[in-house]
C-alpha cells in the first residue's frame, strides 16, 4: 500500500478557515475521486516561528492508483487549494511505501 503526504504550513491569519475547509470540503473531494482508501489530517507537533504544520495522509492500494489520482485528478484540487489559500502557506509532497 502506498500513503500519499502531503506537509502543508498554514499561516495563523487562515488557520482557522484552512483546517475548516481541509475538513468538509478538500479532503472529501479526495476521497471522492475513489483512488484512495483511507485519510487522516494529523498536526505536526513542532514549534514554528509561524503558522502551524499538518500531515494530510491518503492511503491507496498501488502506485499506479496513486498515478492515476496525480494525472486526473490532482491538478484541479491542488489548484482550488492554491487559489483559495494564495501565498498562505507552504506544501510540500511525498510518496511511502508501507512494508
């Protein structure tokens, strides 16, 4: 199985709405599109100078539902994302394997 990460820092100023919005509308859509079996927001437990640092994770079965979900799907929601929370934060992805 493969976890998609995605590290995400969110300034103060949007906190609120952000994590509101990751929660009934973004990680939703995800899910929706069916590549994914299983997700979790966890909050990453650092002191920040600013903002705070979650881990959005995404279980999927394979790495080719992985690649699919990246070439059809992933360009639409990344965009909403980015155009709602515009120079708000900080994301960075990655891939893991479970073994």
């Amino acid at each position: 199985m493969i976890i998609y990460n995605v590290t995400v820092n969110i300034e103060d100023s949007v906190h609120d709405e952000w994590l509101k919005w990751m929660k009934a509308e973004h990680v939703p859509a995800v899910m929706k599109t069916g590549y994914f079996m299983e997700n979790r927001i966890c909050r990453v437990l650092v002191n920040e100078e600013s903002g705070k640092t979650y881990s959005i994770q995404y279980t999927c079965r394979n790495l080719k539902d992985y690649e699919t979900y990246r070439d059809t799907e992933a360009p639409r929601l990344q965009r909403e994302h980015s155009l709602r929370f515009k120079e708000k934060f900080v994301a960075f992805r990655t891939l893991l394997e479970i073994v």
